[in-house]
C-alpha cells in the first residue's frame, strides 16, 4: 500500500491527470478498508444529480461567449466614461472591468488574455508607470473570484453543502472591500504620476450615455443574474439558464458579433474547462468518502488541536496554508481536494462553513499573484512578453494591499456574514 501511494506521487509529479490520481487514490483507501469500488462511480452518478450542478457548465458558456464578443471593449469604455473622470479614474476603471469580467468567466487567464491588450495601452498612454500597469492588470485577474455568478464560489457551495444563495451574497462585502482598497492605491499613485495631470477632467455627460447605448443590452446583465437570484425569482441554476440564453441571444442575434459557425467551437471550448472540474469533483468525492472512512479528518483535527488552541492561531496557521496552496494549484482543483478536509477542521474551532469559504477563495485569489509560481504571473508574463522577475516586482504592493483585505475577512466574520444574517 506504502509503495502504491509512493507510485501515486511521482505519477502527479510527473505530469498524470489529477483525477486520475485522485481516483486511484480513492480505490486505494477502499480496498484498504475492504469496500466495494463501485463506490466511485456511484459518486460521480451522485453529483450528475445535483441540480445546482447545471449552473456550472450554464455560465461558463456565457462567460466564453462574452469573451468572444466585443463586450470587454463596451464594458471598459461604460466604466472609463463613468469612472475616467476620477484622479487614477482609469486605473480604477481597470479594476472595475477586470472584477466583472471575471466574475462570469471564472478563470483570471481569461480576463488577462481578453482585457489586457485593451487596458495596458491605455493606462501606459495617459501616464501611469508601466510596472504599476503590469501590476494591476495582473493582480485584477482574479479579483472577481467572491462575485456572483463566479464558478468557485458555486462550486464552493456543492463541495462543502452550503447555500449558494449565501454564499453569492457573503462575497459581496469582501469583494467591495479589495476593490476599495485598491482603488484608494490607484487614486494615489494617479496623483503623484503623469497621469494626474491628464485625468481629472470633467464629466462627459454624452460619452457616458453614448456608452451606455453601446452596451445595453449587456448592462442590465448583472441586474439579471443578481437580482433574479436574491429576489427569489430564479434558483442559482435557473440564473445559470436564464444568463446563457440572454447572452447567447445578445452576442449572436443582436449585436451578431458571434457568426453561427463559431458557436460549435465555443460550445467545445467551454465544455472542457467543464469537464475538467466535474471529473476532478467526481473523484474527488469519492476520495473524500475514502478519507472520511478511514477516519483521516477526525485525525488530522485531533493532530491539530494538539498543538493548537486557539481560534485565533488556527486561523493564522489557515491563511499561510492557503496562500501557499493557491501558487502550488488552480482554484478549483484546491476546492475539491482541500476543502473537505478543512470544513470538520474549521468546525471544530467555530468558524463557519460561509465564513470559511469566503476565508478560502480570498487567498486563491491572492495565490494567483503570489511569487514565484502563480499562475497569473506566467499568463501576464507571455501575454505581455515581459520577464516574469518584472512582474513579480510589479505585483507586490497590490499583494500587501489584498494581504490586508484578507486579514480583514479572516478577522472580523461580520464582513461575510452580515448581509446573510
């Protein structure tokens, strides 16, 4: 058993798919404990019926069809006419239009790819210093991680059995939070650059409803999906249903920017990003079971308790553990392994489970940035085709900035529980 594990390892290392690891490590833990394997299978069955599992594949596919259209060009200029005004207005912009963005599209390469040839020029041509540029864009890749419909958060909510309901609204305050605190950093570097004497110009009333009619149909969007949500009015995958057919109408009817011959592509694209999470979610249950049977998470809490006792140095001890984790893996294969093992963990100290899911994704989204293997770092590095060292250099005063942001949302619980409470 001792040399099938070992083998398991160097497998991953050396490049085997996740779930295949994570499957044979499954059928391994239960032939130790004599049980049937048939297990497995019956857990992938098990989530296939999982009703709120349809909002994954649902909005991905409106995410692929955004970013295939000209939407990252409308939703920068709505938000530069209406922020741009601001000093830092368009950095602040940046930030704004990379939260949305990838708040539908689920993945920070996605936004670094679609708005950063748009951005990067703009904000190196008004002024600002281009390693604070580098850094912003980034940094903003993943900053739509904690809003509403973002993918983490809704598969967050099946892993651990939480409301995905709660869970949209208990990002919603931390997430405001990183983006205020950001942009006070962009206003201020905006006044002492040369972009402060190139913005702070008056409101342009007619650009703003020029914008605005450029992109209205894709505006009320969020309205949608949010308000649909919170009201009652549609169930998260119903959102999912409505979001996909809204933005499949918009981008390929109306605005025709999508051809039909293209839709086959972008259905296969989207699909495999799916189908990827939904096999790794699938073994990764099955694990779980395998762990759970085996007594692993009452272990490993009694291990823990040992040497520590307070709430407060558990959750210290956490943020470091996840920071690490999010350079070492994506968002959503760290959902699946880790958090089933963190939630008895968490309990045992009374962290809730929505507190400890916001607690989760904050530091992935941090751990996307963070030196020296962060995945969004090697994106911007060849998109941008600058060397990575310059980047890392470039993200770090963002980092100290969202490093606060996190120990705020670790600290004071009230932040993500509030508005559900």
């Amino acid at each position: 058993m001792i040399l099938a594990g070992l083998l398991l390892v160097i497998l991953a290392v050396l490049g085997a798919p996740l779930f295949a690891v994570i499957a044979a490590a499954a059928l391994l833990g239960f032939a130790r404990s004599g049980v049937d394997p048939m297990v497995v299978p019956m857990e992938i069955f098990r989530i296939a019926e999982t009703p709120v599992l349809l909002a994954i594949p649902l909005f991905t596919f409106a995410g692929y069809l955004l970013g295939e259209s000209n939407a990252p060009q409308r939703l920068v200029r709505t938000s530069n006419a209406l922020f741009g005004w601001l000093p830092g207005g368009l950095a602040v912009v940046a930030l704004i239009a990379c939260a949305l963005f990838t708040a539908f599209t689920g993945a920070s390469g996605v936004t670094i790819v679609a708005l950063g040839a748009l951005l990067l020029p703009a904000l190196n041509q008004v002024g600002y210093p281009e390693k604070f540029n580098l850094g912003l864009i980034t940094t903003s890749g993943s900053l739509g991680l904690l809003f509403a419909p973002s993918l983490p958060l809704i598969l967050y909510g099946i892993v651990a059995k939480q409301s995905i309901d709660r869970l949209f609204l208990a990002g919603l305050l931390p997430g405001i939070l990183m983006l205020v605190l950001l942009s006070l950093w962009c206003v201020r570097v905006g006044h002492r650059s040369a972009a402060g004497s190139r913005e702070g110009k008056a409101f342009d009333l007619r650009e703003a409803a020029a914008s605005l009619r450029a992109a209205i149909w894709e505006v009320p969007l969020p309205v949608i999906v949010l308000g649909g949500v919170y009201s009652g009015l549609f169930a998260v995958s119903e959102a999912a249903a409505v979001t996909a057919v809204y933005v499949l109408v918009v981008e390929v009817l109306i605005y025709r920017e999508i051809p039909l011959r293209r839709l086959p592509v972008i259905m296969r694209d989207s699909m495999v990003l799916v189908g990827g999470i939904l096999i790794i979610l699938g073994a990764s249950l099955a694990s779980t079971n395998s762990m759970i049977d085996a007594q692993v998470p009452t272990k490993l809490f009694e291990a823990v308790t040992a040497h520590v006792s307070s709430k407060l140095t558990f959750l210290i001890l956490l943020n470091v553990f996840l920071l690490i984790l999010g350079t070492l893996l994506d968002v959503f294969s760290a959902l699946v392994i880790v958090v089933p093992l963190l939630l008895p963990l968490a309990a045992g100290y009374g962290v809730d489970p929505i507190h400890l899911g916001i607690i989760f994704l904050s530091n992935m989204q941090i751990g996307y940035c963070t030196p020296p293997v962060g995945m969004s770092l090697f994106i911007a590095s060849y998109r941008f085709d600058k060397p990575v060292v310059l980047l890392y250099r470039a993200a770090l005063p963002f980092l100290a900035i969202l490093l606060v942001c996190v120990l705020l949302i670790t600290y004071w619980p009230w932040l993500s529980l509030a508005l559900i409470r």
